[in-house]
C-alpha cells in the first residue's frame, strides 16, 4: 500500500506536459501582445516616411509662394494643399517662419506634419486610441547675388519630360539658362547654355554634351559614368530654383488677349438709284435716243449734260464718248460691244442690271462709279480715273484682263479674279464683302488704305491659288473669316496698329508683315518654301520685300519687323519655310508689345518640323502648348533676343539657339535670385 503511494507520486513528479501547457497558454497573450506592438512601431515609421516626404515638398512649396507675395499668409495654406496633394490626409500642418536661420540674417520657413495612427495588435498589451507621428522639414530661403542668369528656354511643366532633347537635336544658349520647372533631359546630342536648371525635378544627361557654368536640379544629376562630357561637379547645385513666368502678369499682353476675335463690321453695300428711261443703242443705224450725236465714222459724241438710260449697249467696231460734267444712270445693264471704245469723261456713273465690258477698252475718268445688282465682268482693259467706286455684287475679272482704279474709296460685294487677270487701285479704303479669291498668274495691289474683308460662302475671306498675289498698302486691316494660300502665292499686309484676323491664318506661298500686331482668332500656321522675296509688281512697279522698317529680308519666304503675334491657336511651322520674324522695341498703346513676338494660351501642341527655318527675334510665349521641332527646323536669333516660353519644349531634331530678352531678363533682375533648399 505504502509502495503504490510512492510509485503514484513519483509518476505525478515526472510528468511535466500538463505544465508545459499552462506556461504556454499564460505566455500566449504577451507574445501577441509584442508582434502586435512591433507591426504598430512598423506602422508608425512608415508613415514617419510618408509624412517627411510630404513635409519636405510642404517646405520647398510654401517658401517658393512665400518669395513670390512675401506675405507670411499664403504659407499655412499652401502647406496644408501640399501635404494633401501627397496624399496625406487628416494631418495637422503648420508653417511658419523662422529667422536667423540657418545663419544670422537668412529666413527659413518650417513645416510641421503631425498624423494620428491607430493601435491595432497592441491593445492586446492595453495600449488603446492613437500615438502621434510628428515630422519637420525647413526650406531656407538665402539670397544670391547673381545666382544664375535668365533664361531664354523655359519650360513652365513640373513633369518628367518638361524639356527634353533627342535624337540629333542641339539646344545652345551660352549667355542664358535653360531651364525648366520639372525635368531636363537631354537625350540629344548637346545642350549648351550659361545654366541648365530643373527648378524642382531632376537634371538629365545620356550620351550628349551638356555645357554649363551651373547645373541645378531639385533632385537628382543623372549621368552615366562614362559620360565626362558635363560640368565638372563643382558646378552641379543640389536645390530647388525658383523661377518666374515672365509674361503671366503682362498687362499689356493680358488686354491683347482680350481682342482676339474683334474685327470691324463689313458696312452695307447697296445698289444705286436709276430711274427707268428709254434704252440707247450705239451701233451703225445711229438710230432713236442716240442719233443726234452721231459724227460718222462710227463715231458718237454725248456732250455734257444729266442723262436716264434704261439700257446701254455698244455694237462692234464703234467709238463712244460721254463728255466731262455729265451725270449718266443706266438701269438694265451697260454691255460693251466686241472691237468697240467706250470712254466716259469725268462724270458721275449709275449702274443696275450688269455691267460687262466684253473683251474691249472701257475708260472712265474722276468720279463716281456706282454699279448696282446684276452679273458684272470686267474684260479686256479698264481705266478709272479718282473718285469713290462701288460695285454691289462679286465682281469677276477675266483672266488677262487689266483695271486700272484711281485714289477713292473702293467698295466690292467680294473678288473674284481669274488666272492672268490684274486689278490695281490708289490710295483710298478698300472693303470687300464677301471674300477675295485670286487664282493663277493674278495680281490685286492696292494703294494705302484702310481695308475691310468679310467672309465667301466657304468663310474665305482671303484665298490666293498658285501664283496669286494680293499686295496691300498701309492702314487698317479686318478679316472677318479664314486666310488661305498655297504655294507660289505672294501676300503683303501693310502697317497698322492692329490686324485683326477671325480666323485661321494658313499661309503656304510668300508673306510680307507690315509693322504692328497681328490679332488672330484661329492658328497660324506657315508652310512656304520656294517663293521668295523681294518681288516687284509689273502693275504698279513697286518692288516688296527687299527691306523692312530697314532690315534686310531678301531670301525669305515669310517676313515680318516690329510685330507681334497674338493667338487664339497655335503657330506651326512645317515644309521649307523660311521665317524672318522680329518683335518691337518698343511697346505703342493698342499696337506692338515690346519684346514680344508671339503669344497664344492654347493648350494644343505646336509643331516646328521638317525643314523650316526660323530667325526669330523676341519672346514666343505658349504656357500651355507643347513645342516641338524636329526634322531639319532650326530656331536661331541671329544673334539678336529670343526666348521660348513654353509648357514643355521638346527637340527632337534640328538645332535651337536663343538668348533673353529684356522683358525676361527685368523679370530675372539680370540673374539675382534667391535660392530656396531643404536644410537640417
């Protein structure tokens, strides 16, 4: 009995399973308790990471806005957006801020991100509610006297291909910066400016040159290690850089803006009074109305006098003379006879019901002439001598036929001139109403004037086929409808204050731009080659586009000096273009704007491609188009101001050089900035 106690309690002894099991069952709950702590603290530092990254852009951003308003205001707010937009969300930010800091006498501004973070596993060791993540970033904001100079390639984009080279292409700018408020790249072949500058992205180099006094870049100089061909490392800045749209806040361009789609309204054109009278007939009968001024020999003279005609008509082979002083209406139509001269003195001529000079000499001297309803052809040679013309309907001109108009106003229902035909006027307002279509071997000029040009029914107001020329002299312009010419055409604006254009401007022949601004409810879009200036007119002997304002612009196709450009659309250039374009000196009220050549707010790409070339003087401003050139395009300045104010600017071929202008560089202070970086 006493033995089998024993060997009991022994067995009791010896066996531990039981407790094994309870150690581990009351060990259970700490274990838990501290993997759920541990993944919390995992918790917590990754959102550590996520709140610094935030904070970090907070500083830059909230310093930046706070150089441009210097209003302490704007950086709680700016902050705050910043650290949302990274996609924290219940933070609370602050930012102030701090001065003497890093040194005596400098500003920094500080960001604080604080985010509350849940425990989760660990309420199995009691730990209930939220800790605090907490996080700073300063940006210090220092002064440099000439930290780097303006620049004349400007990309506004904060992305990843903001401006970017590739293939052969070559950006050089050796006394401007290039420079971009995102990415640099350059996968091309060079990029070779006083300071390449990536403002709050990263600067890139592949197989290429870059040349530089300084390279700056908010994130990273990427480089391979065996490319040497870039600036040596004391001349790399590691900082954000803050940098300026020249032109957002310029008044004068900001109202330009404004009158795009103005343009004068066409005045009405109607047809004249002529009272009914009995038709006179001029042929060899020498019969009825007009036989008592017959003088034989196929010959009719009408003395001076007031005279109603129903209609006129001349039979071939004769000869008729209206004296000076007389006043003539015809009201079923004028019709010329073949071999015949008509000639008018200085009189005062009424016509409806058509006018058609056949294939014969029409010669009428100072004057009215007033042409009413009806199909009017002019034909052969026609002569007017001064005075006011109107003409209600589209007057068609043969081709080989010549008209000859002296100083008045001239006013059309619309042109239309056939191949070989010529129309030349004087001095005085020119309106067509209803377009002006000019085909083959075919020339209008037109002395100064102001000029008035509404829209065809295919919302043409010019259209010039090949070998078509339209020379117009100084005044004011409005075309209320498209502008299209094709190759071998010649077009020549005069000067005015403004140019008003609603619609596109699409020019494939030779353009002239007469001094001021070019108004443009459309695109511009220019694709000449071939036509060249200077030319002189046969029709009135003057020679254009030798010289403008007293630049040289023999050898181009397309010119214009002391101009500017602004656009609802875009400005392509495409073919063997040749461009000569400069922009004024000086800024005139309601005219030209200094410095700037052309401007346009489209947010639709534009296009510099195959083999144009462009010499361009001024600021090309597109905050919100994508530039390309590519192909054989270059963009050069001649050594004289241009600067590309882009969203992106992409060279994928062709070669781009430019230096700042001075609108930009008063924007820049000459190079004085202050330089905005991250600091412990």
């Amino acid at each position: 009995m006493r033995n089998a106690a024993r060997h009991g309690a022994a067995r009791l002894r010896d066996d531990r399973s039981g407790g094994v099991a309870l150690i581990a069952a009351l060990a259970l709950p700490v274990v838990i308790g501290a993997t759920g702590l541990a993944f919390d603290l995992n918790q917590g530092l990754q959102q550590r990471v996520a709140n610094q990254r935030a904070a970090d852009v907070a500083a830059l951003g909230a310093a930046m806005a706070f150089q441009d308003s210097s209003n302490a205001s704007v950086l709680q707010p700016t902050a705050a957006d910043i650290v949302t937009a990274n996609g924290i969300t219940g933070a609370t930010v602050n930012a102030v801020i701090v001065n003497d800091f890093p040194e005596s006498g400098d500003q920094a501004v500080r960001v604080t991100v604080t985010t509350e973070v849940p425990y989760s596993l660990a309420r199995v060791l009691g730990f209930t509610g939220t800790y605090d993540v907490g996080v700073q970033s300063t940006a210090s904001l220092t002064s440099e006297g000439s930290a780097f100079a303006a620049p004349c390639f400007l990309a506004l984009s904060d992305a990843s291909d903001a401006l970017k080279t590739t293939g052969g292409a070559t950006i050089d700018a050796p006394t401007c910066a290039i420079a971009a408020f995102g990415k640099v790249a350059n996968l091309g072949t060079r990029i070779n400016g006083h300071d390449i500058i990536s403002g709050g992205s990263d600067v890139e180099n592949n197989y290429g040159t870059l040349n530089a006094e300084s390279v700056r870049y908010a994130g990273d100089f990427i480089n391979p290690f065996w490319n040497s061909n870039v600036p040596s490392e004391d001349k790399w800045v590691n900082q954000a850089t803050v940098l300026l749209d020249p032109w957002a806040e310029n008044e004068e361009m900001l109202d330009a803006m404004d009158e795009i789609g103005d343009s004068s309204n066409i005045p009405p054109i109607s047809n004249p009074t002529t009272p009914s009278g009995s038709n006179w007939t001029f042929d060899w009968s020498h019969a009825g109305p007009v036989a008592a001024f017959w003088q034989g020999d196929g010959k009719y003279v009408v003395p001076a006098g007031n005279y109603t005609i129903g209609r006129l008509s001349v039979g071939g082979g004769i000869n008729v003379t209206f004296q000076s002083e007389s006043n003539i209406t015809i009201k079923n139509g004028l019709q010329n006879g073949g071999g015949s001269n008509l000639l008018f003195g200085d009189v005062n001529l009424y016509v409806n019901g058509g006018f058609d000079t056949a294939y014969n000499n029409v010669t009428i001297g100072k004057g009215a002439l007033w042409i009413g309803s009806g199909t009017n052809r002019f034909a052969g040679t026609t002569r007017k001598g001064d005075g006011t013309v109107i003409i209600n309907s589209i007057l068609s001109v043969e081709g080989g036929s010549k008209v000859y108009l002296g100083e008045g106003d001239h006013f059309f229902g619309g042109f239309n001139l056939g191949g070989g035909g010529n129309f030349t006027m004087g001095d005085g307002d020119f309106v067509a109403a209803n377009g002006v279509t000019i085909s083959g071997d075919t020339e209008l000029s037109m002395g100064d004037g102001n000029v008035i040009i509404g829209p065809s029914s295919s919302n043409y107001a010019i259209n010039l086929g090949g070998g078509a020329r339209f020379f117009m002299g100084d005044g004011t312009f409005s075309a209320k409808g498209n502008i299209n010419t094709v190759g071998g055409s010649r077009l020549v604006f005069g000067k005015t204050a403004n140019h008003y254009i609603d619609g596109n401007l699409v020019v494939a022949g030779s353009v002239i731009f007469g001094r001021g601004r070019y108004t443009i409810d459309g695109n511009f879009v220019n694709g000449t080659g071939g036509t060249q200036w200077p030319y002189t007119s046969w029709m009135n002997g003057v020679t254009y586009g030798n010289t403008l304002e007293g630049v040289n612009v023999a050898g181009y196709d397309q010119a214009g000096v002391g101009v500017t450009f602004v656009l609802d659309g875009t400005v392509n250039l495409a073919g063997g273009a040749k461009s000569k374009l400069i922009a004024p000196t000086t800024s005139t009220s309601g005219a030209e704007i200094s410095d700037l050549l052309i401007a346009s707010l489209t947010s639709a790409d534009t296009n510099w491609a195959a083999g144009s070339g462009n010499n361009f003087a001024g600021s090309v401003y597109l905050p919100n188009s994508k530039v390309t050139m590519s192909g054989g395009n270059t963009t050069l300045s001649a050594g004289q101001c241009f600067t590309l104010v882009a969203s992106k600017i992409w060279a994928t071929g062709g070669a781009a050089a430019g230096t700042a202008c001075p609108t930009v560089e008063g924007v820049y202070a000459g190079g004085e900035s202050t330089s905005i970086r991250l600091v412990l």
